[in-house]
C-alpha cells in the first residue's frame, strides 16, 4: 500500500490549526483563506474543506482549479464534496481546495488578470505577482501539513485530454499513487520550474496530476474517471474501507509522447479521437479550405495510444492536432 512507504507528518495530532483556524477532529471544517480583493474592493477567498480524524494516517491534498478555466477538475472535487465520500474517512487527514484560482474563475480564464500563470508562479511570495501571492497560500497554508497530493487539470483551449495521471518516474510514492488510481494512460512527465508539482517535490511531498477533458466544457468521463480516482486513492491509504474500481480494463504507462501538427491551415475534421490506438501511417483527420477547393490528409508519424486532441474547428499551420504516446508498456 501506497501509505507505508511515508511516515506521516500529522501522527496522531488531535487538533490542527490552519491559518488560525483550529481543526477539531470528525468532521468536515471548511476554512476561508484570504486571496486578495477585486478592485471594487470586494474581497476574495480561496475555500479549504479539512477533515480530520485525528487517528493515524497519511495527510491528503486534493487541489483543482489552478488554472480559472478548467471547470473539469473543480467538478470532481465538488461533486466528491456533495456526495460525502470524505464523510467515510477513518484515520489521516484530507484537505480539499476545489478552486485556488478564483480570479480566473469569475473571468473564465486559465490564468489570473495580469495574465500569469498560477501554475508557474510557486512556490510564491508575499510581495510577489497576483499569481505569485496565489500560489503562496498553498505553499505556506497547505503544504506544511501534507504529505501526498493530488492536483486536477484539463487539457488548454481547446484540447481534449482523454483522463490520464502525470507523474515525476524518479519519485517512487508518485509512481505509486499514479498506479493505485486506475486510470488507463499513466504519463512520465518531467517536474516542470516553478509548477505545483515541483514546489512540492522540494518540500518532500510527492504529487501527481490528474488530466481529464478541456477548459471551459464540462466532461462526463473526466469526471466520473476523476472521482474514482480520488476514491482508489483513499482506498490505497487505508483511509477509507472500500474495494478499488479497475476505470480501465487495459492500463499503460506512456514513456514518450509527441504532437501530430497541422501540415496547413483551414478546417480541422478529425476522424480518430483520443483514447484509440493507431498505427503508423493511419488517416487521422484531413484539414480544408473554407472554399471547398483544398484538402490535405493527416497521417500519424507515430504508432501508438492517442492521448489528447485538438477540438478546434479552425486550425493555422504547425498547430498542435493528435497527442500520441508513441513509447509505451503495460501497466502491471
């Protein structure tokens, strides 16, 4: 099990304190931590909802909405939220923070209203960006008390990812916790400077990424695979008492992936979609002009599982059209 290979940082710890909040332990406490204000004054608040059992275990962060816009991810947690799954928790602690970037939220916009990046802008500082002051309740509130996480995404703009787990391959608590969620794709995907993922390998804590459907528009899958995850999760820390669920009958761990890009501009008409396994040379869509004079055919340079596309309909030359995990060996 994923939990004995950490100790835990709150062993027994009967009450918690998080940003002067005081953590009683056997039930769900939610805390309002301070953002900053708009500038009509009204001041915004990034919600923690904190369950703590006061028992033995490992400590979880489950954390979405980095990016404003990816709706996705804040719905898992919301909708595992109202369905009481952390009502089941017996030992450890769960903190759970559905939507970190509230000012791209109310602009439906991945990054903040200076245009930064929450997700390259950690681990923060008190004097820094809006992005940079964001990412720094996280890393000073939050992290201190964590001891594994789990943080949501979608794909950006327009781009599909088909639900996957990314995770640090030289972090073997990572790997591991990538494993037990039961996704199909488990993706190796380097630590990148000044992410989430990274502030919390430098602070010990080992973090993955779940990805699931794209910015702006709610996906069915992503969620339902999204909420399994977080439950296969608790399961493998013996925080809950449950039978895992296998999302995918098939699972594989993709080494090396790569983007298929437009050949030509004009009318994106995809023909396979993410989630298909193709080979080298297969048709994947054709790109046309708008007069119905032109075509051009998309052929894969790569054989392999597709695991992210384009939805645009309208695509420019050298734009990003099939993700394709082209290195790839089961999950066992």
């Amino acid at each position: 099990m994923t939990s004995n290979l950490f100790e835990p940082k709150l062993n027994n710890i009967k009450e918690l304190i998080i940003d002067n909040e005081i953590i009683t332990p056997g039930k769900l406490h939610t805390i309002r931590m301070n953002a900053g204000k708009l500038p009509s004054d009204n001041r915004i608040n990034v919600f923690a909802h904190v369950m703590h059992t006061g028992i033995h275990g490992p400590s979880l962060l489950i954390l979405g909405g980095l990016h404003g816009n990816e709706i996705n991810g804040i719905e898992i947690i919301r909708r595992s939220l109202e369905d009481g799954l952390y009502n089941s928790v017996t030992s450890g602690t769960v903190i759970i923070v559905p939507l970190l970037n509230v000012f791209g939220f109310i602009n439906f916009s991945r990054d903040v209203t200076d245009g930064k990046d929450v997700n390259r802008s950690f681990p923060g500082h008190l004097n820094g960006s809006l992005a940079s002051r964001v990412a720094r309740i996280i890393t000073k509130k939050i992290l201190p008390f964590v001891d594994i996480a789990i943080d949501f995404h979608t794909g950006g703009d327009a781009r599909y990812n088909y639900p996957q787990i990314r995770f640090n391959k030289n972090d073997k608590v990572a790997k591991q916790l990538a494993f037990e969620c039961g996704v199909k794709f488990i993706i190796e995907q380097p630590l990148i400077a000044h992410s989430f993922r990274k502030a919390a390998f430098d602070m010990k804590v080992p973090a993955i990424v779940y990805e699931g459907g794209e910015s702006i528009r709610l996906d069915k899958m992503a969620i339902t695979n999204g909420i399994i995850a977080i439950k296969n999760i608790l399961i493998s820390l013996q925080m809950i008492e449950d039978k895992p669920q296998h999302i995918s009958s098939d699972k594989w761990i993709i080494h090396k992936q790569n983007w298929v890009r437009a050949s030509t501009p004009g009318i994106f008409i995809w023909k396979k979609k993410s989630g298909d396994f193709i080979r080298k040379g297969e048709k994947l869509g054709e790109i046309k002009d708008p007069y119905g004079t032109k075509s051009a055919d998309i052929f894969s340079t790569y054989s392999g599982h597709i695991i992210g596309h384009n939805n645009a309909s309208v695509v420019s030359l050298g734009d990003a059209l099939f993700h394709i995990g082209y290195d790839y060996s089961p999950a066992e």
